[in-house]
C-alpha cells in the first residue's frame, strides 16, 4: 500500500509572451509582488513556431521566463494559473491580451504547465485549470513529450530550465525535509 505524502514544493517558473517588450518590466514588477522575488530570469526567446497568438497580439512575439525564489507547493499550480489569468486582463486592450502568461512549476523529475484548456495528456485540477506535463528529467536533461509545445523543446529553454533546476536542486539541498505527510 503507498502511503500519502505531501511531495516537496517546487519552483515557480512563469513564461511571459509578449509583443511589446515594453510591457515586461511592469508585468515582472506585479508578478513579483504576487510570488515573491525573482532569482532567475532568461533572455527573451523568440516565439517561432505558431501562428496560434499572432491574431491576438500581433507578431513578432517574444517570451521571456522567471523563476521566483519561493518555493510553491504543487498543488498551488492553479492558483497560481488564476492569479496570472487575471494579470493577463490587467494589461488587456480592446478585448485582446497583450501579455500571456505561462506558470508552471519545476520539480527534480518534471515541468509541468498550468492550462485552462482540456486535452487527452492533461489532468484536471480544479476551477477550471489543467496540469499538462511538459518536460520529464531523464539522462541528465529534460526530455519533451509527444504532446510538448515545440517552444518548449528548444535547445535555449532547456538550458535555462536546466539553470533553473540545478538552482532548485541547491535550494533543496540546503532545505530541511519535511516532516512525511505534513505540509511544511
């Protein structure tokens, strides 16, 4: 029989998609004062591979991601999904967004995306928000998925994502454990 246990937080890493590279330092500036401070940021990343967002915000779009010092809980993830959600309509104009805003959370062993959109691979959470498992940690890096967004398998995320977990993994290291089926 396997016994419940209350897995150990993760790290919240938010993906910002824009066209207006403007916007970020107002957008990273209330999404800190959400979650916390920011002890890692990326480059911005071309957004290359669907014209999917391009009706809405126009093109070219770019991204760039943030990891938050605080570690989350897991099951945080749609919260967190809905506090962004409603950051987006902050920053809305004449009905479309001019921000999305991608959370998920990094674990040792996976990446896993909050979406308000239903799919075979995803698994519901509440409200409304879906877990999709994007990257698993396997042979020394993250391995996409059949399913994993081509952006999210380029060679640049993975990298940072990798400096991203290495910063996780330290962070636990020096962490206490939690006491087993206790929430910290």
């Amino acid at each position: 029989m396997s016994v419940p246990r209350i897995p150990v937080p993760a790290k919240l890493v938010v993906g910002a998609l824009m066209l207006d590279q403007g916007l970020f330092p107002d957008v990273a500036k209330r999404l800190v004062d959400e979650f916390g401070p920011v002890d890692m940021a990326s480059p911005w990343f071309p957004f290359l591979h669907t014209g999917y967002y391009e009706s809405e915000f126009g093109g070219p779009l770019f991204r760039r991601f943030l990891a938050f010092a605080e570690p989350v809980e897991q099951d945080a993830l749609a919260r967190v999904k809905l506090a962004a959600n409603r950051l987006e309509d902050v920053y809305g104009e004449n009905g479309c967004r001019r921000v999305n805003l991608d959370p998920g959370i990094l674990t040792a062993e996976r990446f896993v995306l909050a979406t308000g959109k239903n799919f075979t691979h995803r698994i519901y959470l509440t409200n409304g928000i879906f877990a999709d498992l994007t990257l698993v940690f396997g042979k020394g890096t993250y391995q996409p998925l059949a399913w994993t967004y081509p952006d999210y398998r380029e060679e640049n995320l993975i990298a940072f994502l990798l400096q991203v977990r290495m910063k996780y993994m330290a962070d636990r290291a020096g962490a206490e454990p939690p006491m087993e089926g206790k929430k910290p």
